[in-house]
C-alpha cells in the first residue's frame, strides 16, 4: 500500500468545468442521545413558491452532524413562523428541546431576507434571531449559516456547514475513455465544480489556509511536478517539477510554506518550500521513505509517514526558528501499519489510516497519551481530513466496488455515506472555514 502512495501522478490542466451532479448522502448510523430539534417549514412572503426550502437544508445538516435529531415534518404540532405564534407546551410534549422558526421574503430588487428563530421549548425563550440577506444563488449558502449558528449555539463549537469539500473523481477506468476529475463542493455534496479535468490520475489535493487555493499532484510537463490552483481566478502556479516524485502537498497553518515529498536526491524526503522564494529546506535524512507531511496545528511541528523502522508509521519533528529539524518521534506504535496523518484543528489529535488484521480503516490518536481508537470497520479505508472545527473525519472507502467518500464522527459515534450516481470518489480533504 506504500508503493501506491508513492506512485507517479499524471494529470493535464483544464478550464472549470460546468457543474456536476451532487454527492448523495446517506446517514448510516446515528448517535443515540442526539438533542431533539424541530426545524419548522420557513413561510414565505413573495410570488409562486418558495424558491428554496430553507428549513430542509438547515434539518438535513443538522442531523448529519450526528449531534442533532430533527424532528420530522409529519409529527409536527403547527407551523408558526415567528416566536410569538410558538406554543412551547405543544412542542414540549412531543419530545422536542428547541424548535427553528423563519421566514423569507422576496424584495423588490429581486434579493432576499431570510429570518429565523432559534428556541428554547424547555424555557420558553429565545436562544438566537438574526435577519440575513440572501440573493437567489446564496441561499443554500444562508441555509448553511443558520445551520452553523443554531450548532455553535447549542453545543459551543463553532458549525462547519458553510465550508467546502475538495475530492477526486475518476470514471470510465480501464477504458479509452477514462477521465479523472478535482471537483470542489459544498460540504453537503452540492454545487460540485471541477477544478481540473485529465485522462491520467489526479491525487493528493490540499487547501490553503485562505480557503482560495489547492496544491495538487500533476504531470503537465512530462514529470511529477506540484502545483498551486486559486479556485477562484483559475490561475495556476508550479511549486516544485525536480526530477523524480513531487508528492503529497501540505500547506504550513500561516500558508505561508508548503511541505511536501521530493525524491530529487536519490530518497523520498520531507521538504519544506517558501511560498514566496519557492526556497527549499530539506527536513528529513533517512534511507528509508518518508513522505506525506502534515503540519501541527502551531506550524511548529510537522508530522509524516515513513517507514524506517520497518513498517510504515507515523513520525514528529520540531522545527527550530530556522526551519532545521530535530530528530525524529516515532508516535504510533499500534499496528504493523498507520499512515497519512491529518491533524485536528486543536492539534491534540491526529488520525491515520491504521492497518490490522488485513484491513485499513481511520483510526484516531490522542498526541498526549498516545491512546489509539479505532473508528470504522471496512476493508479499505483511507485519506482522512479533519472538518475545520474537528468534530467530523472525511474519509474515502469503497462500497459495492466502488470509490465513495465517508464521514465519521471524532467519537465515532456517527456514520455517513457521499457517493455519486457513477465514477469512483477518492481524496478528499475538507476546506477551512471561510474568512470573513
């Protein structure tokens, strides 16, 4: 499994492409205990229907936080729109802890307003309200940010559903016709966009910081070589085409440096390049591989996979102030295999793809103590990336003989499924939150 992760990459640059179908999520298992929350169908105040079911984007994403149990339309006891037409006592008596209410109205200018209520069945009283303008193309966008907003609310933690998933798509494989695809969606599998289109593999995708840009694998000059795509103006800029493997692009927490595999000197080596010199600094000085970087979340550390003593595992080092390296931490011990690290936002865990009796499945470790949980249980599990806030692990598998990208709970406690109608999805990596 080494070897495929080391394999060369080959891949041609393309313009965007139209958008795609979206990914279909299945929620697989749910969290038992889950808060009780009716999101009430939103009124709208305009001409025809409304153009968006806001209150169905907001129940869907809730729910696929493993955290929140959306109370189905059918059992519902009024649709109130504003809090004063709120019986608390009805909602009360069918189970429900906190009900949503809202409403949007078209303006004149062809824009929208979108209002919502977040609130306290148990108490009766408000939570949260906000009154969000919204034009026509935004609001899925809106919906995703009620939905941060009632989750930061009440569990404490910042919301991830207004942020992007970055995946690659490969269809028609062992054929003439055989495309691979870097598309970027919405975190809940809508609006997919490709970002670049070839006939050759495409792998290892990685966001910046700023959430604008994707470093990338590709062999658009005759060799491996990495390259950095802004999603937004398309333009595209090579960071490193030495000869031999240009591998596993991982940006520095400030985006200001871009650590990577580089076999120029004979060995696959950790190194490390300015952003803005393109500058290189080697990290690591071993015969044996090492390769795929991930930074600590205090970009004073970085973490990789290497197999020197004897069986890929997972290494530390500490960077200096000049960027020199100590010597290497081996930090896993579990296992005969654990690669790919992704590291949490809080930088107290990492996860891997943890190899034992004959499978590959996305485990979790806590850096202080060491302790090791397993969360899935399939065949062949890997690429995990940690969501921004740290709660769910995007990760791909295969189901039915097929590429599909899965998501667990950091307690493992929730499962889902994104799959598409066809093709095989593979590497995903979550994006940062939006900057403000």
């Amino acid at each position: 499994m080494l070897g495929r992760m080391l394999s060369a990459l080959f891949v041609a640059i393309v313009l965007v492409m139209p958008a795609r179908a979206e990914l279909t999520i299945q929620i697989s298992e749910g969290v038992e205990g889950s808060l009780p929350i009716a999101v009430v169908p939103f009124g709208f105040e305009g001409r025809g229907a409304a153009p968006a079911d806001i209150a169905a984007i907001v129940a869907a994403d809730l729910r696929r936080s493993g955290r929140f149990q959306p109370l189905p339309r059918e059992d519902m006891v009024g649709e109130p729109h504003e809090a004063q037409q709120v019986n608390f006592q009805s909602w009360r008596a069918v189970g429900t802890d906190n009900v949503v209410v809202g409403k949007l109205r078209a303006l004149a200018d062809g824009s929208y307003q979108v209002q919502f209520q977040l609130l306290d069945a148990l108490r009766g009283k408000q939570l949260a309200g906000y009154s969000i303008p919204s034009r026509p193309d935004q609001l899925r966008q809106t919906a995703h940010q009620i939905s941060d907003i009632i989750y930061e609310t009440l569990t404490g933690q910042r919301g991830a559903f207004d942020t992007f998933i970055a995946y690659v798509v490969a269809t028609g494989k062992g054929t003439d016709k055989a495309t691979h695809r870097l598309a970027v969606a919405d975190a809940d599998g809508y609006g997919e966009q490709t970002i670049l289109e070839s006939t050759q593999p495409v792998m290892s995708p990685a966001w910046a910081p700023d959430g604008k840009r994707l470093a990338y694998v590709s062999f658009n000059k005759g060799r491996p070589a990495v390259y950095v795509q802004n999603v937004v103006t398309q333009e595209v800029r090579v960071v490193a085409e030495y000869p031999g493997l240009n591998n596993a692009p991982a940006w520095s927490p400030d985006g200001k440096r871009l650590a990577l595999t580089l076999s120029k000197d004979g060995n696959p080596e950790i190194y490390v390049v300015d952003m803005a010199t393109l500058r290189l600094q080697r990290i690591t000085r071993h015969y044996a591989i090492d390769t795929e970087p991930a930074w600590a979340a205090d970009g004073r550390e970085l973490f990789f996979t290497s197999d020197r003593g004897g069986s890929p595992q997972i290494y530390r080092v500490r960077l200096d102030a000049s960027g020199a390296a100590t010597r290497p931490q081996r930090l896993t011990f579990e296992g005969r295999y654990n690669a790919r690290a992704s590291v949490s936002p809080d930088g107290k865990h990492i996860a891997v793809v943890h190899g034992a009796d004959g499978k590959y499945r996305i485990a979790v470790q806590e850096l202080n103590t060491g302790i090791l949980r397993v969360l899935t249980d399939a065949r062949l599990d890997e690429s995990p990336s940690f969501a921004p806030n740290g709660a769910m692990i995007i990760y791909a598998t295969e189901e039915n003989g097929r590429g599909v990208l899965a998501a667990v709970s950091i307690d493992g406690r929730s499962h889902q499924r994104l799959s598409l109608q066809s093709g095989d999805v593979r590497e995903p990596a979550w994006s940062p939150f939006k900057r403000l």
